[in-house]
C-alpha cells in the first residue's frame, strides 16, 4: 500500500511538472514577488516601506517571506515560480492521504483520492497559483490535521497564518467552527483555550495590525457586503469548476467543453449518502463545505472564481472520503467506482492537454520571458518601462530580477475614460522618446482609457512585435527613438 501511495505521489508531481511548463508568468501569479521587488508599493508597509506586511487588503506576504532565501538561489523563471509549488502539491495530496487514512477505510481512501487529487481543479490552481491558493490548501490541510491531533498552539497558528495568507480564509474557518457547533460542541469548547488564542495572534499578527493601522476607507478593495443577486452565477461557476472544465477557457484560447456531469453527480450522489448515513463525522463535513460555499455565493464581489471554490476543496474531499468510509464497500462496487471515476478525470484532463498544444491565452503568454531578456539590455528603456494595459507589471518586473521596473502608464488604468490629469500623464510617457512601452499585439485592450489617451504620441514611435511558439503576434514594445 505505502508503494502504491509513493507511486501515486510521484506521479502527480510528474504531472505537476508537465503542465507548469505550458504557461508563463501571468502577472497574478507574480503578484506576490511584488513585496520583494516593490515593497513600497503595497498596501501596507514598515520601516520606511522596506518590509511590506500586505500586498493588497486581503493578500499578506506570507508566501513572499517564504520565497526570499529561495530566490537568492535560483535565477527567476515561470518555472522556478511553480517548482516549489510542486512540492506543495505532493505535501498536501500526502497529508490528505494521511488524514483521510484515520476515518478507516483504504478503498475509501483510493476513490477520494481519484475524485479529488487527480482532478484539474486541485492539480492546476494550485502549479500556476495565480489565486493564490496553494499555500492555503497547505496551511487548510495541516490545521485539519492539527486538530485531528488536538495541537492547540499549532491549530491556532495554522489558523492565523490562513487569514494572514489571505483574509478570504475566514470563509472556510467561519464554516468549520459553526459546523463544529452544531456536531461537535464538546469538542470545539475544548479548543477555547489560551494556547489558541496565542498562536492565532501570532499567525494573523501582520494581518490584524495593518487592519488596526490603516483607516477603513483606504480599504476599498475589501469588500464585505452581502450580494444575494451574485448567487445563481456564482452556483453555475462553482458547477464548472467542479466539473473540471473552468480553467480550460482561462488558460488557452478555445470554447468551453461539453458539460461533464460525473463528477459532479459523483459528488452530489456522495452529499446525499452523506447526510443519509446519519453519521456525525460525515454529517460534519458536509455542513461545512456548504457553509463555506455558502459564504461565498453571498459575499458580494468576491467567491465566484476558480481559487475561491478551491478552497474548499480540503473539506468536500474530507466529506466524501468520511462518507464512502461510513458505507459498505463490496469489491465490485469500489472497482467499478474506480473505473467511472477515473474514467471522468481523464475525460476532464483530455481537452487540457490538446489546448496546450495550441499555446496559452496572451496573459499566460510565455512571451513575456523573451521581453523580459530585450528590457534589460544595458540602456534599452533609459526612460523608464510603462504598460498600456494590464498584465505586463508585477511579471515583468518580477523577470527583470531590479534590471527595470514596469509601471502602468497612468495610475487610473481601469478606467475606460481617464480624467484629464491622467489623459496627459500617459500621453507625455508614450511621447518620451527615452521611454519603452508595452501592449498587447494580438487584439484589443483589456482596458481601453490608457491606450486611447496615448495613441497620438504612439503613432510617430517605432516599436517590435514580439511573437509566440506559434508565430502569433502576442506583444508589442515600441521602443525609444
């Protein structure tokens, strides 16, 4: 059993290791490098803006600390970006095999792990973590294993180092108390304790003390409102990413798949066995993957995409595992279980592997790495680099490892129509003959205001396109005169 774990193991970071090569660097995926490039420039920082303890509202700098020393040992590079997260994927799918091994069934273990391990929704996010998500379903991964063990000062940490990661964590730590009020009220008294209460102050420290600091209308970007109007969206993305097939539009250029209704049904038939069962365990983790959810599909502008459903994801496969393990389990019906469950898994694998063949959608671009290399030739943008649209900031800067700094051409970026101050800001950069510009060459403008207000100065620039893989024109640089 433990070689056929091992086994299992590595070949999830074999496919890990295939897919972090079919993308570059997507600027969310980079956003954490901000507080090592740019720790001025976060949301909040220390020490006259030389540490930064948040990058934006609800994102802390965790994974940035953590990823300190090991950038001082490799050169940047998507790659580099993902391979420890690689061993994040293998850490919490080894935890998870743990875990679930103490609700005392190894078939029922082995159907978990088909349906949620081998699943696209837990092996992609968490590789490309553009969420980010893989340090939460490690950290979410440990603190339920904490608890298992009743390691108060570690549960408390865990916790808190949640909500530092990313304040949305409250979704599911908010749904695993309530639950345990309702199932296990002893038990959940027992962990009111001062070792708690320590460990959290310790982990959500940097997060509490930027919430403590920062007056609440600097914070607009934390929303907290209640939006019942989002919800039957919000339900229809949650049974996309369910199904597998989210990702695929986000990552490649390619229509949407057909429905996939097995895993969902999957899911959905185990839900209802779950509560049928009438076992506390079961019962338990089932209520808190629907509170969760539910906190999410009410949270107004927030709780409708791909990483947020992932989070999740430790307590679904933790209700399905209790649940296949409370039912009987005749050999014939687990083999053919298996069979139809990984059967729908490379169902929702195949569409992924023949869109890569296609190359990524311009965000993911693998382009940027050759722009990275012509931006920091000695003297090549004298002038300073500034982006016409998102999606060439924190990435290429990130690349640039101090070489250059990509800032945006006007700080009102989004908007479809700048304010006049603004309308010149990016004229006068797009008109400076010293500096480089960049964006996007193969259609139009995310976001059309920076572009508009620095067309006339940009039609007397000379400028290169730079192509993919595929020879598709992805970005263009106009360059100095």
């Amino acid at each position: 059993m433990r070689f056929v774990g091992a086994a299992s193991l590595l070949g999830l970071f074999v496919l890990g290791w295939v897919v972090a090569g079919w993308c570059g660097l997507h600027q969310d995926e980079a956003l954490f490098l901000k507080a090592i490039d740019d720790p001025a420039g976060c949301a909040f920082s220390i020490l006259q803006g030389k540490i930064a303890l948040m990058i934006m509202a609800y994102v802390g700098t965790l994974k940035s600390a953590l990823y300190l020393p090991y950038l001082t040992l490799v050169p940047l590079s998507p790659f580099a970006v993902r391979l420890p997260l690689l061993f994040a994927l293998v850490a919490i799918a080894g935890l998870s095999l743990r875990f679930w091994l103490g609700f005392g069934s190894v078939s029922a273990v082995a159907l978990t792990a088909i349906l949620f391990i081998a699943h696209p929704l837990f092996v992609l996010p968490i590789v490309m973590d553009w969420g980010p998500v893989g340090l939460q379903l490690l950290l979410s991964t440990l603190l339920l294993y904490a608890v298992s063990r009743n390691s108060l000062l570690w549960a408390g940490l865990l916790a808190g180092l949640m909500v530092w990661d990313k304040a949305v964590a409250i979704w599911v730590l908010a749904a695993v108390v309530a639950s345990a009020a309702i199932f296990y009220p002893a038990r959940l008294r027992a962990f009111f304790h001062w070792r708690v209460l320590v460990g959290f102050l310790l982990g959500a420290g940097p997060y509490l003390y930027f919430r403590w600091m920062v007056p609440p209308r600097a914070m607009g970007d934390l929303r907290t409102e209640l939006a019942p109007a989002e919800l039957w969206p919000k339900v229809l993305a949650a049974r996309h990413s369910l199904d597998g097939s989210a990702m695929l539009g986000l990552l490649f250029p390619v229509d949407p798949p057909p429905a996939l209704y097995g895993i969902v049904g999957s899911v959905a038939l185990l839900a209802v066995a779950g509560l049928a069962v009438r076992r506390r365990l079961p019962a338990f983790f089932w209520v808190a993957t629907a509170f969760a959810l539910g906190g999410m599909m009410l949270t107004g502008g927030a709780g409708g995409s791909i990483h947020h459903h992932l989070l999740v994801w430790p307590l679904l496969a933790a209700a399905a595992c209790s649940t296949l393990a409370a039912l009987l389990q005749p050999r014939w019906a687990v083999a053919i279980a298996g069979a139809f469950l990984a059967y729908s898994q490379l169902t929702a694998w195949v569409p992924y592997f023949q869109a890569a063949a296609q190359g990524p959608r311009r965000e993911w671009t693998d382009v940027t790495t050759q722009v990275a290399v012509d931006l920091a030739r000695p003297g090549a943008c004298p002038g300073g680099v500034f982006a016409l649209d998102w999606g060439f900031t924190d990435n290429l800067t990130a690349l640039g490892r101090g070489r250059y700094r990509v800032q945006m051409a006007a700080d009102e970026w989004w908007r479809a129509e700048l304010p006049p101050e603004q309308q010149a800001r990016a004229a006068a950069r797009a008109a400076d003959p010293q500096a480089c510009l960049l964006e996007w060459a193969d259609g139009p403008p995310y976001f059309t205001g920076v572009r508009t207000a620095a067309d006339a100065a940009l039609r007397e620039r000379p400028s290169r396109v730079f192509l993919d893989r595929r020879r598709r024109p992805i970005i263009r640089l106009f360059g100095p005169a």
